[in-house]
C-alpha cells in the first residue's frame, strides 16, 4: 500500500499556525520528506502570504479611503446606470 503524500495546500495550512521560523522549518522537513519541489512550492506560498501582510485580512473595500469619507449611497439592489 502507498502513502499518499501531502499536497501543499495542507502542509501550508498546518505551517502558518507554526510560530517560529526554527519549528516551521522541522515541520517542512518532517512534512516535505524528499519532495523538494513540495518543498519550494509550500515556501513560496509562505513568502507569498507573509508579503501580503494583512492585506488578505481585510474586506474588498476600506469605506475610509472613500473620497472626503463620504459614506456610500448605494446598497444592495440599488441599480446603477442606465435600466
């Protein structure tokens, strides 16, 4: 019987709640074995989501970088443009 081995969305998910870089790094070498392009591929996603920052915590649109911080006028089935 083979083991299935992890995909790298799993090993990311379990490797963000990991605080320190030395534990992440024992928890890829134990999670990643041998597979080295695994290995890239989790790192990158790493990389990627520590450079986003908390842009990928905040909602589509910040209504404070509205202009003047006028509140919206439109809500949900409001229709815009022409009918």
């Amino acid at each position: 019987m083979t083991r299935k081995s992890p995909d790298a969305k799993s090993v990311f998910s379990e490797a963000l709640d990991i605080e320190t870089a030395e534990e992440r790094a024992a928890y890829l070498d134990a999670a990643c074995g041998d597979d080295q392009a695994l290995r890239s591929k989790v790192e990158g996603l790493l990389k990627g989501y520590a450079k986003a920052g908390d842009f990928l915590q905040t909602g589509p649109f910040d209504s404070s970088l509205a202009p003047d911080n006028v509140p919206l006028s439109e809500k949900p089935g409001t229709v815009i443009g022409p009918l």
